[in-house]
C-alpha cells in the first residue's frame, strides 16, 4: 500500500462478491454490474481532531469488513495498485461482524 490517509480518512478495497453469471448461465459484463457496497479496510488515519486538539481514534481498524454507501469516498488511481477507494470514518454505514479478516499489517 503507498497511501497514508490522513486524519480520519481510510483507504478500502472494494471486495466483489457478485457472481459473473447469472443463475441461467448469462454471463454479466463488468460494464452492467454494479459496484459493490462492501470492503475491507487496507489503512486507517491517525483519528479526527477536535477544535480543542484532541485527537479521537478511529473505530475502525485494519482488516475489518465494512459496509458503505453507494456514493461514497473517491476513487483511487489504479496506478497507485488494486481497486481502492478512499473515504471518511463518517461515510461507513457499519462494520460487519463475524466476517473474515484478509489484510495482515496496518499503515
């Protein structure tokens, strides 16, 4: 990973869980699909800071699976590596639970 965020942003990589064809056998082109609403979290910032200076840790951390608006965070460059967006702690919608964890270190 060669992005830091900064302050409460973090960087997902988006997980597809959609299948290529349908259930008839239809193959589904990558241009039909929508993009998924689920990631697992590669890097997390050092947290928000209040007016007063005090820095608020994210609840999120390295490796947990979330769940996210379909408008949310920017896209990230693919020169930069996979399909990663980046986005703000608030824009999560939740954190899902009991889901496996693939990312190993944290930024």
């Amino acid at each position: 990973m060669n992005i830091r965020p900064l302050y409460d942003r973090i960087v997902v990589k988006r997980l597809d869980e959609e299948a290529d064809k349908t259930a008839s056998g239809l193959f589904i082109p990558d241009s039909a699909k929508e993009k998924p609403q689920i990631g697992e979290v590669m890097a997390v910032g050092q947290g928000k800071r209040t007016e007063d200076g005090k820095l608020i840790p994210l609840d999120v951390k390295v490796g947990d699976r979330i769940l996210f608006g379909k408008y949310s965070g920017s896209d990230v460059p693919k020169t930069y590596g996979e399909d990663h967006m980046i986005m703000r702690e608030d824009e999560v919608l939740g954190i899902l639970m009991d889901a496996p964890k693939l990312a190993k270190k944290s930024a």
